[in-house]
C-alpha cells in the first residue's frame, strides 16, 4: 500500500502535504529514520481529514523492506487549533488599535500575545516583553497574588460544575524597564478550545 502512485495511500495524501510525506517515507526507507508526521489524506467520501502516522522499519526480506505503523485520528484537535488560531488573530487585531495593554498567555503562564501599547506602559518592546516570565512583570508581592488566583481559578476548572465565562479581576503592580513600578487592573478569563477546555488565558 505504500507503493507511489498508489491510489490507496500516495494517491489520497493533501498535495500540500505531500513533499514532506515522501521525504519523511524516504528516510524511513533509506536511513530506517523514525516515520512521525501529521498530514491530510482524503477519505472514500471525498473529505480530507488530518492523520498522525508514526512507522518504524521492522525487517526486509528479499530487498522488501517491512514497516509497523499507527494512523491516529488528529482531525478534531487540528479544528480546535485552527478555531484557536481564528480567534487569537481577531484579539491581535482589537488590541493593536486600543490604548490598554492586551496580551495572552498559555497554560504553562508564557505570553502568546503581548498589544504595542506596552512600551508606553513598562518601556519594554513588545519582543523583550514576551520572553519575560511572570517574575519579571511583577513585584514579588503581585506575584503572589497572582499564582494565588491562579491556583484557585484552576481548582473550580477541575468542577464539573462551573462558569466557563467567568473573568477576574486584579490590581498587579509591574516593573517597568527603568525600574520604576506601575499599578494595573487586570481583569482576565480564560481562553477555551470548543470544548470549554481552558487553552489559555486573556487579560
């Protein structure tokens, strides 16, 4: 089935995706490399749907070399990414043209996001703002206030109940580039895949 040209496999890979598939299969041949890619394939009715194919090289017998593989079923969670991504872009786009600092982070409490406006705010540039972990934003007393809030919004997150547009709000203060501190308001909610699963935060 993994012969090219093969309508069963080659022949039903997104063109798109095709180049790396052939090379990722040609290292696996070749080099006995790892198979490990996402990619489209159409399926019998017509619709193209993601996959992971994670394949290693078993055995060759008679210049025939053998593979085992797993296809994964990925289509859900790239629609989720690309619902995510959909709505990151319209955040971006409010924030770059309003005064207050927007910015967004994920689960692990990294910037994903941070508006212009926070150079007029701290001095810092948007880039040297985004490598910044949540210690070099905050003074150490807003910092805990913070990961306090933090640990207590995940809690009512693992309820079967709870308000999945529930939003917070806190006065942080911050350290601006020249040392200097400025208090804020932050009011914040999470970000969620369509599932309700909390992807990220808003603030």
């Amino acid at each position: 089935i993994c012969k090219e040209g093969d309508r069963l496999w080659f022949g039903r890979i997104h063109p798109d995706d095709m180049e790396r598939v052939q090379e990722a299969f040609k290292a696996l041949i070749e080099k006995k490399v790892q198979f490990d890619i996402e990619y489209r394939i159409e399926r019998k009715d017509g619709k193209w749907i993601w996959l992971h194919n994670k394949s290693i090289a078993t055995y060759e017998k008679d210049g025939v070399m053998y593979a085992n593989g797993i296809f994964s079923d990925i289509n859900e969670r790239k629609r989720n990414e690309k619902a995510l991504q959909e709505r990151e872009r319209d955040y971006r786009l409010l924030a770059e043209n309003v005064g207050d600092i927007i910015w967004t982070m994920n689960m692990n409490l990294r910037f994903t996001y941070i508006s212009p406006s926070v150079t007029r705010m701290r001095g810092y540039s948007v880039e040297e703002a985004m490598s910044q972990g949540l210690e070099e934003v905050l003074t150490p007393t807003s910092l805990e206030v913070a990961m306090k809030t933090f640990s207590e919004e995940m809690a009512i997150e693992n309820m079967e109940q709870k308000d999945l547009f529930r939003s917070w709000t806190l006065e942080l203060e911050q350290i601006c580039k020249d040392g200097s501190t400025v208090w804020t308001e932050s009011k914040m909610t999470f970000l969620r895949d369509p599932d309700g699963r909390a992807v990220g935060i808003l603030g």
